[in-house]
C-alpha cells in the first residue's frame, strides 16, 4: 500500500511541475500588465524566422498610444552582437510559439533606440533601474509597461520555464490579436469564426469605437477578437485587409457582414457576441 499512496501524494506536484510552462494561463485583469498577441504568428515559421519577423518594432509613442487607450505593452533590448541574445534566442522563440505574444524588440545600434529610450523615461515617473541594471542598457533586457507603471519582466533567466514564470508574474494575454500581415489573416480567418475589426488608430471615429465599445468588453470576455492593425501594415497590405469590411468607414465585420461602427447595429452586435 505505501507505493500507490506515494504516488498519489506526489501527483499534486508533479502537476504544479507541469503548469510551470504548460497551458498560457487565462486573462486575468487583476495583473498590471494586459498583452496583446501577435496574429501574424498564425504564419510563422518558429524556428526559422528572423526574429524581427515573429515580434514588432513599434515605437516607444506607440506603445504609449496603446497603453493610454487601455491595454499594455512588453518590450525589450537585444544587440546582434550580444553572446546572451543569442543563447536566449531559442527560449524565446519556443515562448512566442507557445503564447503568440506580441512583443517588441528593439536592438542596441537601431537608429531610433535612443529616443525610443529617452521616451519612456520621460514619461515614467518611476522605472525599475538601478546601477548595476541600468533602464534599457543591459542585454537581452525585457520590460513590460502600463499608462501608469513600468516592470522589469526578465533578465537573466534563459530557462523556458524560468521565463515562463516571469512573464506571467505580472503579465496577463488579452484574447485578442493584432494583424498586419495578409497571410496570416487569412489563414486565421478561416479557422476561426471570430469578431474582426479594421482598427486604425489614427483614424478618430475607428479608435473612439474600439477604446469604448469593443475594448472594455473583449478584453473581460473569452470570446477572440481580431484586429486588422492598420498602423502596422505596409501600402501593400491594407487594401488586402479592406477586402473583409467592405466599403471605407465599415470597420467591424462578424460572420460575412460588415457594420458601420457608427450604427447602433454595430454596437448590439457587439454587445451580444462578447455576452
């Protein structure tokens, strides 16, 4: 009898062994950290992409853009020359396999580092820094920030589960997934029966739909949502995208048909498919 009950007493760990780096755990928005996730990975080859492929390279003023209209971002700095980058390059690409986090990376000699830098400093009242770990100097660094705060999120694990751990410590996967890539659009599109939306924040009727009807609702709910992410997508790309709303001003389209966000339709079906 001693050998089943040892068994059973150790079952409890070894699940809690397995949760460590298993399932990505649900959206919980008591955390200070709500990501996005990265639709054009719906396309990516994991272990043969460039890097720059699988992640963006937004700006740190689109970041805050994107924090102060309600959600957060996670960013970090690589260097190609960085022995540590390359070591952590396959944790990371088994990370975003695993979670489709949209992440950002920014490299030691970009052009534009600096001041992606100097912004966040800026506005950050307070950064998680010190003197022997710097804001934004070491490699490979991340942080993850918010309209209100900023986190160091890793630095120094290279374990999968260490990562793992820290990532979601403060950080929770909204269920929704921003596109700027046609391809994997209508790969993904086509697998799933989800909520599509043309979103483009420069555009005022586009974003004030989206930070006060779709947000608050699809980053509580279970159901996915799909952004067509017009500030990421090259010339090329858009009038792709625009094939699936239809005529300029439609901007939402749910199972074939497109609405006007300007229409109280469009807010009803909103409002009943995140129900």
């Amino acid at each position: 009898m001693r050998k089943p009950l040892a068994i059973f007493l150790l079952f409890p760990f070894l699940l809690a062994c397995q949760n460590t780096a298993g399932d990505v755990p649900a959206t919980d928005l008591s955390k200070p950290y709500w990501i996005y996730r990265n639709g054009d990975l719906f396309a990516a080859d994991f272990d043969n992409d460039a890097l720059s492929d699988l992640t963006n390279q937004d700006d740190a003023s689109s970041l805050l853009t994107e924090m102060k209209n309600g959600t957060s971002a996670t960013f970090m700095k690589t260097s190609d020359t960085c022995h540590a980058c390359e070591a952590f390059s396959p944790t990371l690409r088994k990370f975003l396999k695993a979670t489709y986090a949209d992440v950002t990376i920014w490299k030691a000699l970009d052009t534009n580092f600096l001041e992606n830098r100097g912004a966040l400093m800026n506005y950050y009242e307070s950064l998680p820094a010190t003197d022997e770990h710097p804001f934004l100097q070491n490699t490979p660094t991340w942080y993850s920030g918010s309209s209100t705060k900023c986190s160091l999120t890793n630095w120094g694990a290279t374990s999968y589960s260490d990562l793992w751990k820290n990532f979601f410590k403060e950080n929770t996967l909204l269920p929704i997934y921003r596109f700027s890539h046609y391809g994997a659009w209508e790969k993904a599109i086509a697998e799933n029966d989800v909520l599509l939306y043309y979103y483009d924040r420069n555009d005022e009727t586009s974003l004030t739909f989206y930070c006060d009807t779709l947000l608050p609702l699809a980053k509580a709910s279970k159901k996915v949502t799909y952004l067509a992410d017009v500030s990421r997508m090259s010339e090329e790309e858009k009038p792709k995208f625009q094939t699936n709303f239809g005529s300029q001003g439609v901007v939402l389209s749910y199972q074939g048909k497109s609405y006007s966000v300007t229409s109280d339709e469009a807010k009803a079906v909103v409002t009943q498919y995140y129900a």
